[in-house]
C-alpha cells in the first residue's frame, strides 16, 4: 500500500480562497434503492407485571421476528406468552 499515514495539511489562505470562489451547491438526494416493504420491529412492552425474572435472548431472523410479533399482536399477548403456548403445543405434540 502506498497510502500515507498522514494526510497533507491544507493551508488556511487554501481554504479561504475555495469557500470564497464557491458558490452554494444545492444537491438533490438521490435515490438509490425502492424498499416495497419496510420491516419495522414492533415493542411490545407493556405496563403489565409477570412476575418474571429470568431474562432470555436469542437471535432470530427478521422474518422470525416478524411473524412471532403478528402473532402476540394479533392475539393480545406478550411475546413470552406466545413463545411458553409454542413449547405448550411442542410439547404435547412430541409427547411429553
């Protein structure tokens, strides 16, 4: 690499006589991509106490994320109350 580890000093009067011969640039801001459908993670906290205390995190995918929110959402419940009624239903599936 030949890139210096410093940059060059620029002297004051340098700077002085660009802003003097520039004139207001207006730029327009360019768009470079169409989103069709933005993801916006939903908080579902709330002001209701559980009563619980252990804290557990996982990482998901957005899609994940998504879904397991529509679900608490749409059934008026906590994301914890949807994931224990998933293990709920897994395991009396599987025959525990």
């Amino acid at each position: 690499m030949n890139a210096p580890e410093i940059a060059p000093a620029v002297a004051a009067t340098d700077v002085q006589r660009q802003q003097a011969d520039s004139s207001p640039v207006h730029h327009e801001p360019v768009v470079t991509q169409t989103v069709t459908e933005v993801y916006t993670r939903r908080d579902g906290r709330s002001a209701r106490k559980t009563n619980r205390t252990l804290a557990f995190a996982t990482r998901v995918t957005p899609a994940f994320d998504q879904e397991i929110r529509d679900i608490a959402e749409r059934e008026g419940l906590k994301l914890v109350e949807v994931l224990e009624k998933a293990v709920e239903a897994y395991k009396e599936k599987q025959g525990y």
